[in-house]
C-alpha cells in the first residue's frame, strides 16, 4: 500500500469520527411549556336511529255464514173421540183385585211328632225317686215354636200321673234345636205334640 492510499484512509476515518461525534453532541432539549399531557376522551358514537316499525297487516274478520233455520220437529198430535153431552164417556172396567188368602190365626200345626223336626234332642231323664217309687207312665206335651226354631212355649197336654216325670219331660224339651217351620217360603211359628214313655225296665 502506497502512502498516498493510507493517507486517504486515515482522512476518511477522521472525517467520520468527527460526524458521530458531533451528532452526539447535538441533543434535542425538550422545555417544560412543550411537555403537555395529552388527554384521550372516548366519545361514545350516537346510537343508530331507529327504524319505524312497517305498519302491521290488517286481518279482517272471516264472514259469518248465516246458519240454516233448524228443522222442525214433529209434533205428535193425540186425537180423542169427542163425547157429546147426550153421550156420557164409559168408565174404565175396574181392575180385579186379588186377594192373598188369609193366613190361620196363631202357629202352624205340624203333621207329625216335634221330633222329626228337631235334629239336636236328648231324652229326658228318668228322676231317681220315680225310680224308687217305681213310677212310670205317658206324657204328651204340647210345644211351640218360634220362626227361628227355638222353643218359646211347652206345656203338659196329658200328664202321665207323675209330677216328676211330667217336669223332666218339660225340662228336656226345652233343650232341643228345631229347624223352623216354612210356608210359601217364609219360617213361621210352629206348634206341634210330642209324646215321652217313661218305663222301667225287667216290668
């Protein structure tokens, strides 16, 4: 490299330096008159205008169709035969009345012995002094029934001559259960004869 090449360099590099160095130099001052905050106000932007609402149809009423008259209903007409006075109306024939017969007064007499009827009985027992009187004999009672079954009355229709025998025939007869009596299908009181041997045996 020749001197006058690096000379020309050197004068380069000095010129430059001199050029960063006086831009440093050089710095812009800011005075406090020029230093002014700056406030940003948002101004919210107009609301849009509103739109008149496009007129809503008119819906007109659907014509009524006169409804037809109802038919007629007809009417029945009853006739009746005029009666002039010179010709009084007949009467109706009375309808006959038919009479129940009448029901016997008081209780229905069965046909055979009280018991036939009477599924539950015990025979009386024979009194222990009658047995050492050596009494014996034949009692008929007569013995009513209500329309249950039950006994409501019994009493001695022919005594046996013995008091004694008499009352332990009454006494076991009031211990029997009796079906009722019926008639047309209904139970009613019943009455009936029932008769007790008393004997003694080996006489």
């Amino acid at each position: 490299m020749t001197w006058d090449r690096l000379a020309g360099l050197l004068v380069m590099l000095a010129l430059h330096g001199a050029g960063l160095f006086a831009l440093w130099q050089y710095r812009v001052q800011i005075t406090p008159q020029e230093a002014v905050t700056l406030f940003v106000n948002f101004i919210n932007p107009p609301p849009p205008a509103q739109q008149p609402e496009p007129p809503k149809p008119r819906i007109l009423p659907k014509p009524v169709k006169p409804e037809p008259p109802p038919p007629e209903t007809p009417q029945l007409v009853v006739e009746a035969p005029v009666v002039t006075p010179e010709e009084p109306a007949a009467p109706p024939p009375p309808e006959p009345v038919v009479q129940a017969p009448p029901e016997p007064a008081g209780p229905v007499m069965l046909a055979s012995e009280l018991a036939v009827t009477c599924p539950k009985r015990f025979p009386p027992e024979y009194p222990p002094t009658s047995r050492k009187l050596g009494e014996q004999g034949r009692v008929v009672l007569w013995v009513e029934l209500d329309e249950q079954g039950r006994m409501s009355s019994a009493r001695v229709e022919t005594s046996s001559g013995s008091k004694r025998l008499d009352d332990a025939a009454l006494a076991a007869v009031k211990t029997w259960r009796c079906s009722p009596a019926m008639r047309n299908g209904t139970a009613v009181r019943a009455a009936a004869l029932q008769p007790f041997v008393f004997k003694l045996e080996g006489r």
